[in-house]
C-alpha cells in the first residue's frame, strides 16, 4: 500500500508555482479541491486546459484573443484614429473593465524591429493619434521618446498619462479614479 502523499503534493507544488500563491494558500486550495469539492477542481482544470489551448496573441495589437483579431481590433464601433501603447496584454484588460478607452491597443512587447514594424502598420490603417498609457518612469520616458522618433514621417499627436499616476507604480496596482483621471489629463509629449 502506498502511503505517501505524492500526488497530493504535487499539487501543492504545482500550486505554488502561481503568482501570489505561497505555500499555505496552496495546501488550502489544493486541500479544499480533493477532499471538500471535487467539481470545481475538475471545472478548474477544464477551463485552465481548454483556455491554454485556445487563447493566443491578437495578430494586430498584441492582446489576448481567441481569434487572429481580437474582439477589440474586430470592433469596428471603436475608434481607430487613436491607439493607446501598453506594456502588457493584462493592462488591455484592466482598460477595458473599467471602460476607460474607447480607441485600440497595442502591447508594447519589447523595442525591436518586428514591434515596430507591426506598430508602423498599424497605424498605416488611419491612427492619428497615439497615447502612451506606460508605467510613469525615467526609462519609459525614453521609451516615449524612442517610438516617436521611429514615428516621426507620421504626424502624430502623442500624449502620455501623468497626473494621479506616481512614478513607477505600474497600471495594474493604481485606483480606478487615478487611472481615470490619468487617461483624462494625459499630457502632450
Ligand atoms: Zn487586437
């Protein structure tokens, strides 16, 4: 008979590799799926394969999508004159909860030539003008600085959200009124 709890644990393991969760939540949550509810855990690890295996990058801005386009690039309601520059697919998120924007996005995934160059057809399709909702900071002033020379030939209106936001918090750990009134105030750059 086997008596160890390796199964079990392996769970847990598995777990605590997550963001935020450390040890204890882990045995908890791991502890509540096998002994007290098997369905949700069962739910739980239907919805986690079936998202894994469905979700990719939206082909035009970067954000999570189930399709090529997702639902926002698809939306042809939204205003495509204007994009809003973020640092991660989860600030699309956070943005489009709260109702925040009604323009497109594009996730700034790093500086190289293939982002910029995706950037650049972008706003080949009408963008007139471009706010930068980044983590307010030294190096993404220089960020700011470095798209918009690449930009330059395109005549541009760039703004980046200032007020409310202190330096160096990223989007995700701001209050709504905060970021709204970021986005409201945004400054010229
Ligand atoms: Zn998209």
């Amino acid at each position: 008979m086997n008596r160890s709890l390796d199964k079990f644990n392996r769970l847990v393991d598995a777990l605590q590799e997550l963001p935020t969760i450390g040890k204890k939540s882990a045995t908890r949550l791991a502890y509540h799926m096998v002994m007290n509810d098997s369905f949700i855990g069962m739910k739980i690890s239907h919805a986690i394969e079936d998202a894994l295996g469905t979700l990719k990058k939206c082909v035009n801005c970067g954000g999570m999508s189930e399709d090529e386009l997702c639902f926002i690039c698809s939306d042809e309601q939204r205003d495509e004159r204007v994009i809003c520059i973020v640092e991660n697919a989860k600030d699309i998120l956070l943005l489009e909860e709260n109702r925040l924007f009604d323009g497109r996005y594009f996730v700034l995934n790093s500086l190289d030539d293939t982002t910029i160059i995706q950037l650049e057809s972008t706003i080949k399709q009408g963008v007139k003008e471009i706010i930068f909702a980044l983590t307010p900071s030294i190096s993404n002033d220089a960020v700011i600085l470095f798209i918009e020379e690449k930009l330059i030939s395109y005549q541009l209106n760039f703004s980046k959200i200032a007020q409310g936001v202190p330096t160096g918090v990223s989007l995700e750990n701001i209050d709504l009124l905060s970021l709204t009134r970021a986005l409201e105030d945004r400054v010229r750059v």
